[in-house]
C-alpha cells in the first residue's frame, strides 16, 4: 500500500510542480525511465512470488538505470547512441513484458 501511495504522490508533485530537465539529460530521461519500469515491474512479479526482497529491488532499480545511461552516454560519445538507445529499450521492453505476463499470468490464473 505504501508504494502505491508513494507512486500516486510523485505523480500529483511531478505534474503540479513541471519539473524541468537540463538539456544535457534529455536524451537520457527516456532510458531511465525504461530502465526504472523494468525494476518496478520485476519488483511486481517477485513479489507475487513470494520472492520479493527490498534491498534486491533497490539495487536492481538503481543499476538499472546507471547501465542503462551509461550504455546511452558511451553510445553518444562513439556516434552511435540512437541505435545503442533503441538496443536499450528494446531489451528493457522485452523484460518489462515478460514480467508484465508473469503477473497476468498469476493475477489471472490465465
């Protein structure tokens, strides 16, 4: 109940505040974000199963996110950061909707 309090409270200040990011992060915002839904959605399904464990979650969320933008920041500085971004988020993607299954799956019993 607390995450989900704590979600719906970072959204009303998010939107009631407009936060504001520098330039120089933008094109990092979108693979953090990513990269932070795949460690949610993660989170979500061990903790259907039985195996969730917070300081797991936090580790993966944090990790998650810095490889995620290093392996964006490492692709800009060789010239190839679009496709290293789209490499990104089509490996988080795969992981989010596998989860994204797993839950359906264990919600559903389908």
């Amino acid at each position: 109940m607390i995450p989900a309090l704590a979600l719906a409270f970072g959204v009303v200040l998010g939107v009631l505040m407009h936060p504001t990011v520098p330039d120089a992060l933008q094109p990092y915002l979108p693979i953090a974000v990513v990269a932070a839904l795949d460690a949610v959605f993660g989170a979500v399904r061990a903790q259907l199963d039985g195996i969730f464990d917070d300081r797991v979650f936090v580790v993966s969320f944090v990790s998650n996110v810095l490889v995620a933008g290093l392996v964006v920041f490492l692709g800009d500085q060789l010239g190839v950061g679009g496709q290293l971004s789209t490499g990104v988020v089509v490996v988080l993607g795969i992981r989010i909707f596998t989860n994204a299954a797993a839950i359906r799956r264990h919600v559903f019993r389908a």
